[in-house]
C-alpha cells in the first residue's frame, strides 16, 4: 500500500512534465524507474519471495517520489532566479 500511495503521488510530478511538453525527460523517469525495478525485482524475489515482489514496488515509487520532489524543488528554484534576475 505505501508502494501505491508513492506511485499516486508521484504522478503529480510525472504528469507536470507532460504538461510542460518534456516527453524526452519523461521517457527517461519511466526508461529509468523501469530498469530500477528490475533490478530491485532480481534481487528482492530471490532472497524475499513474493514480499521482494511488494518490497520492490515499494522502493521503486518510493525512490520515483523522492527524484521528482527532489527535481521540482530544484526547477522551482531555477524558475525563481530567472524571474528575478
């Protein structure tokens, strides 16, 4: 379940960029977050079994949630020093 609030929350950002007309940078998050769960899944399942599987949706979005806050604090940022510049 926190996997999935992460996941809802997350789209908020994710849907800005193609607001914005970013398709290149929101191909990049999915291509990326993609890869990331693959990876958390080769690990996680083995050692876990189906909690790795749940474990990995978790951690993926959690991560995902966590980038995007990170890059819209950033471009907030950015956007302010060119307004007041």
């Amino acid at each position: 379940m926190l996997g999935d609030w992460a996941k809802f929350l997350s789209w908020v950002f994710i849907f800005q960029l193609t607001a914005r007309a970013r398709t290149g940078r929101y191909v990049a998050v999915q291509a990326a977050s993609a890869v990331l769960y693959a990876g958390l899944l080769v690990g996680l399942v083995p050692a876990l079994g189906l909690a790795g599987a749940v474990w990995a949706h978790a951690l993926r979005y959690g991560a995902l949630l966590l980038g995007c806050g990170f890059f819209w604090l950033r471009s907030g940022r950015n956007e302010q020093l060119a307004v007041n510049s």
